[in-house]
C-alpha cells in the first residue's frame, strides 16, 4: 500500500509518502527506491535549470558523445 498526501500551499509542495510492507527488509527496500527516486528527480531538474536541454543530456548504453 503507498499513500501520497500533498500540500501546495504558499507555493511550497510538500508530499508524504506512507509505505506498508510485511517485514523490515521490504520497507528499507521501498525507503531506498523512493529516496533514490526523489533524488534522480531532484538532480534531473536541477541540471535542467543551470544548462540548456541538449547540454544536460548524457550518453548512455555504450553510446560515443559527438
């Protein structure tokens, strides 16, 4: 079960994720996917912000940069 409650007021969002899990080892997984993913979220915009959109993409899977 994943919960997410937001608040949007004052133009700060604020979001509270509430996982359930049947022992402590799912849980500590399901706490590493999320902070992982806000993370990536986070690093992804905030590049976005400082460099133009074909600066901050990045090869991938083996690929050469021209």
């Amino acid at each position: 079960m994943v919960t997410i409650a937001r608040n949007e007021q004052g133009g700060n969002s604020i979001s509270t994720v509430v996982l359930r899990g049947s022992t402590d080892s799912i849980l500590d997984d399901l706490e590493r996917a999320v902070d992982d993913g806000v993370n990536t979220y986070k690093a992804m915009h905030d590049a976005s912000r400082r460099l133009d959109y074909k600066s901050a993409q990045a090869a991938g899977a083996g690929a050469e940069e021209d």
